[in-house]
C-alpha cells in the first residue's frame, strides 16, 4: 500500500514551487489519483521516497513527469457554455466592427488537452459564415505547462469518450473527420490559427504578444492569493487597450478595480482592462 502521508508537506511545497498549484491539507487522495501509475513504476511506497528520488540530480524526468500527471486535467468542449455565448453575442460583434485590419488576438491559457481553444476557432468560424464577415483575423496562442496535454491538443485527435463531453452532434460532424481507432481528427480550416506554446503561469508572458481576449478559465482557484493576484495583474499587461479577460465561473477578480472593470452580460461577467 502507498503511503500518501508520510512526505505529504514536502510534496506539497514541492508543487507550488514548480507549478504554483496549492494543495492544501487533506488532499492525499488527489495526489494518490495522479501519482498511483508513476510510483508504481518506480517501486515507490509513500511520498517521502518519492521527495528522496527527484531530489537526485539524475531524476529530471521524474520531476517533469510528477509535475505533468499533478496538472494534466481533463476538460470538456465549450465549458460553462457562458464564455462562449458571450463571444459569439456580444465580443465577436464589438471586434467585428473594428476599422482596422488587425487580426484578434485570443490567449487561451492553461489550456490543457485542446478543447477551450478548438471550441474558441469553432465559434469564431461558424460566426464569420453565418454573419458573413471577412474583416476578423483571428490568431489563437493556447499555452500549458504539461507536455502530455500539448501533445493531445497539438494532435487535434479526441477518442469518443473525450468528444463526448460537451460536444454536440451538429459542431461534430461539421468540424471532425473519423479517423481509425475510432477517433475523431479536428478539421485543418479550424485548427489552422490555433498555435500551441508551453508555458507555465508563473514564467515571464513578455513573448507571448499583446491580446485582445484572454480566456484564463478554472485554473486560478488553485493558486494562493498571491500568485492569483499577480498573474491577473501580469495578464492585464498583455491585453490591448479595450481587451477582455474571462475566467471560470467559480472566479473572481478581486482587489483589482484600478485594472479591470466588470462587465455584466446577464448571464455572466467578463472583466474589461482599464
């Protein structure tokens, strides 16, 4: 049996440093989920053994997969649904107005496996030929911090099980292509603005460009105070003048009137840079 509280603190600490994720108490269970297969495999029997082996210089891998399998989430197409009205409703159109030729900017962040930014291009597309406008340039950077899930995103390739979660018949069947094993391949007009980078939150944004919508959706409810604090002080320095930001619906952005203003669009709130 592993021992998930014996080395439970160091791990913790451990974490937060390397991810900014904060556990808190009583989360054994969460770590045992994530970490049962690994430590398996290294014949580990409780966290302290496995805090003893990525401390050694020659354990990097290990370290990198610890972090992946802690922070690699399964998500679902068009989550919260809201975000996604609101895009379509009310962002969609203000942009769509715009004089100028520059392309949208969209920073989808801790994107996970794929499915926020693919649903993001699927509403921008089925927007543009339903309203029949040319004028929205939409360039979409996805970022995360753990290699696996950059792996399925950049793939563009779902097993049924995963389609199913969020996805509806309709936006299936006109954006996937079948592919063998059973699995379904986005199609190439929708991935075709989507770039993915890995990048974790507490790293530098400065290469990333400005923005005019960031969707930094059900990730901030892990960090502290802190470090929640400063990456919506550092995202508001990568949105363009008029840009939006939008989180999760269990979120809020707190403290920080002097940088966003909250915009209600019934249902839902959006926070607009100041």
């Amino acid at each position: 049996m592993t021992d998930m509280s014996a080395g439970y603190e160091e791990f913790c600490t451990f974490l937060e440093k390397y991810s900014g994720i904060c556990l808190g108490a009583s989360k054994q269970y969460l770590v045992a989920s994530r970490l049962r297969r690994l430590m398996t495999e290294h014949s580990l029997t409780s966290l302290k053994d496995l805090m003893s082996k990525i401390q050694m210089a020659s354990q990097v891998k290990l370290k990198t997969q610890v972090i992946d399998a802690m922070t690699t989430n399964e998500t679902l197409w068009f989550r919260d649904n809201h975000p996604f009205r609101i895009l379509e409703d009310k962002l969609l159109p203000e942009f769509g107005e715009r004089k100028n030729a520059r392309p949208l900017r969209i920073w989808s962040a801790a994107c996970s496996t794929g499915q926020e930014p693919y649903s993001i291009a699927m509403i921008i597309n089925d927007y543009k030929e339903r309203n029949r406008v040319a004028s929205i340039n939409e360039k979409i950077i996805a970022t995360d911090l753990s290699p696996t899930a950059l792996a399925q995103a950049k793939s563009g390739e779902y097993a049924t099980l995963a389609i199913g979660r969020g996805l509806d018949p309709m936006k299936l069947k006109k954006h996937f292509s079948e592919v063998e094993g059973g699995r379904f391949k986005i199609n190439p007009k929708i991935a075709a603005n989507i770039e993915f980078r890995a990048l974790n939150l507490q790293d530098s944004y400065s290469l990333l460009g400005k923005f005019d919508l960031v969707f930094c959706r059900n990730v901030l409810i892990y960090f502290t105070a802190d470090f929640k604090r400063d990456i919506l002080t550092r995202i508001h320095a990568t949105l363009n003048p008029g840009g939006y930001l939008l989180v999760g619906a269990s979120e809020a952005v707190n403290g920080l009137s002097d940088l966003y203003e909250m915009v209600h669009c019934r249902p839902g709130i959006i926070y607009k840079k100041i």
